[in-house]
C-alpha cells in the first residue's frame, strides 16, 4: 500500500481543524457573537473566554469560529461557480480547437483576466452593494477563465490519443466523447487546481472583508476582525495576531494539502518517486 505524502497527512489536519470549527459554528458557539458587553471589553484569555474577548466585549473565539464558517462558504462556492461555468466552456473548447466556439471562450477569458479581481469586485459592490453574497460572485466571475484554460489545456492532448480517434470512428459525438472520456481522465487535474482556487478564496475573502466589500456586520469575518483590530495592534496585539494566525494557518493547510493531492493523483510524479 502506498504511503500517503506527509504534506497531505499536515495538510489535512490543519484544514480539518477549521473546516470542524466551521461546522461546529453552525450548532453552537461559546457565546453569542452578536451579543455586545462593554463591561467585558478586552478581557484576557480566561475559562469563560478562553482567547479573550475584543473591544465590544465580543468572545474572540466565537468569532473566529463563525468566521471560519464565513470564509469557507464564500470560498466553496465560489470555486463550484468556477467549475460549474468553466470546466463545460474549457471541454467545449478543446473539442472545437481552432474554431469559432475556441476563439469566443479564449477572448472571453482573456477580457476576465484584463480587470483586476479587486476591481471587479469594487464594480460588483458599488452596484449592488457590499455583502457576502457579492465577494461570491465576485470571485466565482474570476474563477470561470481560470478552470476553462486548465481545462483545456488538460483536455487537448486527450484529444489526439489512438483511443478517442476509435471513438469518433464508432460514431460518438463530441459532447460524448468529453463527457465519458476526456473529462474523467482530467478530474485528477481539476482536483487539484480546485483545492488550489479554495485556498486562494480564503484570503481573498479576508481581503474583501478588511476594505469592507465582503461580509458586513453583524456576521463576523476574519478579515474585518483585522481591520477592526489596526488600531489597537499596539495596545491588545491578540486582536489582529489571532485572526491573522487562523488565516495563515488556514491557507497553510489547504495548499499542503493541494500539493499531497497533486503527488497523489499525477500520475507523472508517482513515476519520479518510483
């Protein structure tokens, strides 16, 4: 039996950790983090609040564990808008290389890629309004090109193999053709780029979240507890180092584990460690 990669044994711990506390979050949290208590501001970390409360009297651990929760779903389900629009248009253009329909998704991903993802979600925002939802859209708009180029980039040298030739001479379309034998044989790739893309949405949301264009109170997020914690980075550091630390560690774990599936499922790699 084959060992598992130490970095995707890390990987998962690390991820798993929040990915619990996220679930958690949805059942029951230490203290109600909408709940404001001025008489309990910046309490140090104690049994009743065991990483201390913040400047509203709010239980920090509360609050990273509900925004866990926040990152991870804007995360997930941008990366399911990506692939869900992007994997049909890359397999679409892969089977139509060098025709019209190849032309269209390429400059419709290369228009994408021109604005900034910030922009983009400046433009979003400044229409309908800042919110979780929007940071969703948002960042699922920018994972489309994405998946469509690995997509087709995995899909095309399928494309000239013995086996799909056989294929097209049994009479089998091109829409079948993708579905039954080039897209299984690409899963491996898009596994990876996917694992890749959610570990990306969770700075990503923290970012939005810090300049105010992600999830809006009283939902707490990562990265709006930092920026309510710049000005006392000084005088109660614990504010900005704990989120700070969950994000990183959060990332951390998700692309360790996105480099152990890489090992794991390409099957290149599993021939160099041969």
């Amino acid at each position: 039996m084959r060992r598992l990669p130490l970095s995707l044994i890390v990987g998962a711990v690390l991820s798993s950790i929040f990915l619990i506390a996220a679930g958690l979050s949805l059942l029951w949290t230490p203290h109600d983090v909408t709940a404001l208590d001025i008489s309990a501001r910046f309490q140090p970390p104690s049994p009743e609040y065991l990483l201390g409360t913040d400047q509203f009297g709010r239980d920090i651990l509360s609050m990273l564990m509900v925004g866990a929760r926040t990152s991870i779903a804007v995360a997930l389900v941008a990366v399911a808008i990506g692939m869900a629009l992007g994997v049909p248009l890359g397999l679409a253009a892969a089977a139509r290389r060098g025709q019209l329909l190849d032309e269209i998704v390429g400059r419709g991903n290369d228009i994408v890629f021109a604005f900034p993802f910030l922009v983009t979600a400046i433009l979003i925002s400044a229409v309908f309004g800042p919110s979780a939802t929007n940071a969703i859209i948002a960042f699922g708009i920018f994972n489309v090109p994405v998946f469509a180029r690995v997509t087709r980039s995995a899909a095309l040298p399928i494309w000239t193999l013995d086996y799909i030739l056989a294929a097209r001479t049994a009479g089998k379309g091109q829409v079948r053709i993708s579905l039954e034998h080039i897209l299984p044989n690409i899963l491996n790739v898009l596994i990876v780029q996917a694992s890749i893309q959610f570990s990306l949405g969770i700075p990503v949301e923290a970012a939005l979240s810090f300049v105010g264009l992600g999830a809006q109170p009283p939902l707490p997020s990562w990265g709006r507890m930092l920026a309510d914690a710049q000005t006392m980075i000084y005088t109660n550091p614990r504010l900005a180092l704990l989120p700070g630390l969950a994000i990183v560690t959060m990332v951390l774990g998700l692309n360790l584990m996105g480099d152990g599936l890489r090992d794991v499922l390409d099957p290149r790699l599993r021939r160099l460690r041969a």
